[in-house]
C-alpha cells in the first residue's frame, strides 16, 4: 500500500479551530481509518504566525519567525494515510474532507 499526506487546508481569515461537533466527526473518522488499517499518523498545526523558518545552508542557522510563504490559505492539520492506489486514496480524503467540514489537498509521498 502506498502512503498519501492529507492536508487540511482553512483560508487566512476562517477560524482554524473545530467546533465540538466538527471535532466528534473527526474522531470517529480517526477511528474509521484506524479499524480499516489506513491509519499511519494525524496531527494539527498551530497558526503559521506562530512558525520559525529555519536555514541552515551556510554556516551558521538563521532563524526567521513567521510563515515561508504568504497564503490566503494555510494547513491547519494533517493525516498520513495508507491506500491500495490513488483512487482509493481519493475516496478517504473525500471523507477527511467531509468530516473536517474543510478542504483537503491529497499528494502520495515519494
């Protein structure tokens, strides 16, 4: 089975946080993937205003606070997933979608 990266996306100006019901139908979508054995790894993220871009080409790091790119929209969380093709993969991330009540971008790894 191939691995896919599930980012959920929130635009710049939405409120990043789930509510309790959007939560509840995250969790039980955790569960789903966990018992169907798609499951790898999930997380959220804090707000990009928070984020340190790190460089470390040349000598010394040079630590920068704030996001590498500016966006209209970020990624708010994430899910690793294991699928039998892409198709499959596409079902799943329909689902992130529907139950994170966001938009979900969908790219396999390497």
């Amino acid at each position: 089975m191939a691995q896919y990266l599930m980012s959920v996306l929130v635009r710049q100006d939405a409120v990043p946080a789930a509510t309790e019901e959007e939560m509840a139908a995250i969790t039980a979508f955790n569960k789903q993937l966990q018992a169907d054995g798609n499951w790898v790894f999930a997380g959220g993220l804090s707000s990009p205003d928070v984020a340190t871009v790190v460089d470390g080409r040349d000598g010394e790091p040079v630590f920068t606070d704030g996001p590498y790119v500016e966006s209209k929209e970020y990624m708010v969380g994430f899910w690793v997933i294991e699928a039998a093709d892409m198709d499959a993969a596409l079902r799943l991330a329909a689902l992130g979608s529907r139950h994170c009540n966001r938009r979900v971008e969908l790219r396999p790894f390497l």
